[in-house]
C-alpha cells in the first residue's frame, strides 16, 4: 500500500515538473522549430501535435527512436496484424522507417506532458532499448497496456550515471511488466535499477538482419567503405586512404555519412580533399557507378547494399565516443571490419561477431595498409524474438 501511494505522489509532482518545464521550453523549441530544417515536422508534431493525433485504442503500440531502431523491430511488425499495429517514434529518420510499415498509425511520440491527453488504452506497448520515458510507461500502463523493454541495454558508460538517477529508474521499471536484455551483464544492472521480470535473449539487431534489396556492379578495385561516420571521422578515415592509396593506387573509398543532415559538410570536405590530392569524387545521388577514387553517399537506405561489394569496412561511430554501429549487416557478407574502440553501445553485437579488428584512430592507416592481414568476419549466433512475440501474442 506503502508503495502505491508513494508511486500516485511521484507522479503527481513529476508530470507538475514536466509541466513547468515544457512551458519555459516553448520559446526555444518554437525558435529551433524555424531554424533547424530536420525539426520543422518533427518539433511541431511532438511539442505541439500539429498534425499528430492519437493512435487508435487497443493495439500493440511500439515505441522506438531511431532509424536503427526502428528497422530492428521489422521482424517483431512483419509476425503481427498490420491492422493492430501502432507505431511512434522521437526522430526524423525513425518516423520515415516506422511510417514505411504502418503509414496510417505512425506518429512523432509528444512531449511527456502531452501525453495525458494523447494515450489511448493500448494492449501492449512494446519500447525500444533506452527510451526511458516515465510518463510513457506509467500513463500506458495504467490504462491497461502490457509493458515491454526490449533489446534493454545499459553500456559501461551510461550505468554510473543510471544509477546516479537510481530514485527515477525504480519508478519508471514499476511500470514495466518485462524486459527482454541484450546480455547477461545488462540484466544484472538493469535489475540493479529496479527492472523484474528481466530474460536474456540476445540483440534483436541480429534476429533479422537487412538484406541487399539490389545488386550493384563491384568495381575491380580494392573497395573500401567508410560506413556510419559522424563528426570528426571523416577527417581520419580520408588520411588512412590517402595512405592506402600510395600503395594500391586504385583502391577506392565510399564515405557514408550517418547523419543527413551532415552530407552537404561532408561533400565540401571530401571536395576539398580530392582537389587536394589530386582524386576523383562524386556524390553517389547524381552518379551510382563507382568509377571515382571517392563516392560520398549522400542517400539513405544504401548501406546494406553497398556492403554487399565492400572488400573492407570502416565502421564509424567508434572512431569518436558515440558507441558504435552494428556490424552485423556488414559481417553477413564477410567483409572486412575495422572498427574504433568506442563501441560501448554495440558490445552485445561485437562479441557475437569474430574477425572485427579494433584500431586507435592514430593506427587506422598502418591497419588499412595490412588489410591483406585481416580476415574475414563471420556471425557466431542469431537472436530468437519469440518469446517476445509470445508475450505479446498472449494478449492479443
């Protein structure tokens, strides 16, 4: 009894907090709204619900935040009823890859205090990985929604500052039914925070990893792709290939951007560079051939293609400390990985993968001029989504 009115009082002064907190927030977020172009639909949509209605009642809700994320649960949507289907997600890129499945029940997730008004009953609401929202999973679940955790992780790095905010996470897992973690380690802290229920089942990135939806004609050169890059990598990786290139003069590199946002900087980058030494480039949305020394690939949705042809891949992400990729849509074909030591967000992934060479940014070239020493990578085990889908079948 104790516990529940403890619960009823937190949150009580919680949704006051975000209350307050979004109506200071307003003039900013109206501001960056007008300035930042990949908010214009997102901003609205979350902090002021232009053109974002609730989602129909009692359907099977997932809630996920990024691009990535959100093509990981493909399998979990393609074993369920389109028609119970309810998706939401806080991103630009996450909103085109949920909308992609379920067009007419995808929304942008609101601003929690938004939410008292938006939630209607569901019978499972099933959220991705660190989408930590309290209101969320309280308010979904006590208008009767089963709550799932899946692909739960919590990296060497994030723990210490969970568990500074221990008081928050106990109250966020009381609304939680059951998680399903990525690891044995991950398990262990998130029960730590108070999460129940919790089962080991393994990264759902790797229960259905994305196929080649085409063929690209492999140029007869040593292919090399720059995958996921962000800030501050592109820079490194185009020094190593310099490099390369003084020993296998046509060697070739694709740079893929992670980011939209950022391939118009990243094209003026590898432009410089190219004019510079003296290479050929192209950007890949007005030339698919790859008959240039750098193909900047300023288009979503190529990257398992152009695995598919890649000798060796450069996997950004870790290069900086933002945690890494997955490397399972590129070790499916064997290819060669490289990758940074900053991939504390795909540990799982990585231990599940043999052949992955970790390098220091300083090391990269030497690595990428012995590239005949590295081998092949090869996937040691797939993940099993069933007793997800179990869980969710038994309230259907």
């Amino acid at each position: 009894m104790q516990r529940i009115i403890l619960d009823k009082l937190f949150f009580i002064l919680y949704g006051a907090v975000m209350v307050v907190v979004y109506l200071i927030a307003l003039p900013f977020l109206l501001f960056i709204s007008k300035r930042k172009s990949k908010y214009r639909v997102s901003i609205p949509a979350r902090f002021f619900l232009k053109k974002n209605p609730p989602l129909e009642a009692d359907g099977i809700w997932f809630h996920s935040c990024s691009f990535g994320e959100a093509r990981a649960i493909y399998p979990l949507l393609d074993a369920l009823p389109t028609k119970l289907l309810r998706l939401s997600t806080t991103t630009q890129t996450g909103y085109e890859a949920i909308a992609s499945k379920q067009s007419e029940q995808s929304r942008y997730l609101p601003f929690e205090p938004l939410l008292f008004g938006w939630i209607k009953p569901q019978k499972v609401l099933v959220v991705m990985e660190a989408e930590f929202w309290y209101l969320l999973f309280a308010l979904a679940h006590q208008r009767g929604a089963k709550t799932l955790l899946i692909n739960a992780r919590m990296s060497d790095r994030s723990f210490p500052k969970y568990q500074r905010m221990a008081w928050l996470y106990r109250r966020i897992f009381y609304h939680i039914d059951e998680v399903y973690a990525q690891s044995a380690l991950d398990k262990e802290r998130l029960e730590a925070l108070g999460a129940k229920s919790v089962q080991v089942i393994g990264n759902i990135k790797l229960a259905n990893i994305a196929t080649a939806s085409k063929h690209l004609s492999k140029p007869k050169a040593l292919l090399v792709c720059a995958a996921s890059t962000h800030e501050g990598e592109e820079q490194i990786i185009l020094d190593a290939f310099a490099s390369l290139k003084q020993e296998e003069p046509d060697a070739r590199l694709l740079v893929v951007p992670r980011h939209p946002e950022r391939f118009t900087k990243v094209t003026e980058m590898v432009k410089a560079f190219a004019k510079e030494h003296h290479y050929r480039w192209h950007n890949y949305s007005e030339n698919e051939a790859f008959n240039a020394d750098i193909v900047v690939v300023d288009v979503l949705g190529e990257l398992v293609n152009l695995y598919a042809i890649a000798d060796i891949v450069i996997l950004g992400g870790a290069f900086v400390p933002v945690g890494g990729h997955n490397a399972a849509e590129a070790a499916q074909f064997g290819c060669k990985i490289i990758s940074g030591e900053h991939y504390f967000n795909q540990r799982d992934i990585f231990g599940m993968i043999e052949g992955i060479a970790i390098v220091t940014p300083s090391n990269l070239s030497r690595r990428l001029q012995q590239h005949a020493q590295l081998i092949p990578t090869r996937i040691r085990q797939r993940t099993d989504i069933q007793p997800i889908l179990e869980s969710i079948q038994r309230e259907i």
